[in-house]
C-alpha cells in the first residue's frame, strides 16, 4: 500500500492512501494545536482496533452477540528505553458471553496482523525520492 503525506497548517499532517485520508496534529508542547491524534496515537489505537476486529469476526461465525464486549489498551514504558514498550489489552466480556468461548476469544484477539508485524521486527528504510 502507498500512503502519501501532504504538509498542512502548523504540525498538521494528512496521510493519503486510496480512497481515504488520515489527519495528524501534534500537541501544544511541540507547536500543534491539538485538533487530531498524534501519528504514535494512530499507531496506538491500530493495535486495538485490530483485535477487536478479530473478536468480532470470531463472535459472528458463532453467532454471537458483541454487545456489551469492551476492549481497553494501555501501554508503558520498559525499564529506562522509552522506545520499548509493554502493551496490555484487555478484554471484558458480559455475563451473557458463552462460557465455553471465553479463552478463544482471547486467542481470536491475538491473530491481529497488527501485534504479528510488529513482533516480526519489520526493516525500515527512508531514502530520497529520485
């Protein structure tokens, strides 16, 4: 996938890639204004949004409902590299969720693509366009 970065207004940043389009800002600190999540926010909010979807999808091959279903993320430091980070993502289900399903929905969560490109330690490279 191509995704293309235009420069807006102040710390603003849109992200283009087919038919949609991503705004970041950047908080007061830095010069931002606040108006959109961080781009390390959207990044944060993929990992959850990515296992809830994998729930989902596990819920409607069983025909189960997902009302009532929450999922929570936080995220913190390890030891003194801020880099390194532990994400915990929690899932709370109703009394009404089949007992029986109760850890695999929890494996269900762990298939997100998200959580699996980021434990295969992806390369990256920046180079300038020719």
């Amino acid at each position: 996938m191509k995704i293309d970065v235009e420069m807006l207004a102040g710390q603003q940043l849109k992200a283009k890639f087919g038919d949609y389009e991503v705004i970041s800002d950047q908080n007061k600190s830095v010069g931002g204004n606040e108006e959109y999540p961080e781009p390390f926010d959207y990044f944060l909010a993929s990992m959850a949004l990515c296992a809830g979807f994998y729930i989902r999808k596990f819920c409607h091959t069983r025909d189960i409902s997902t009302d009532g279903i929450v999922i929570s993320q936080t995220n913190q430091a390890i030891g003194d590299d801020h880099y390194k980070k532990k994400f915990n993502i929690s899932v709370t289900l109703p009394d009404s969720f089949p007992k029986k399903y109760r850890k695999a929905v929890l494996s269900a969560a762990n298939s997100c693509t998200v959580k699996k490109v980021i434990q295969a330690l992806p390369e990256f490279e920046i180079s300038l366009a020719e």
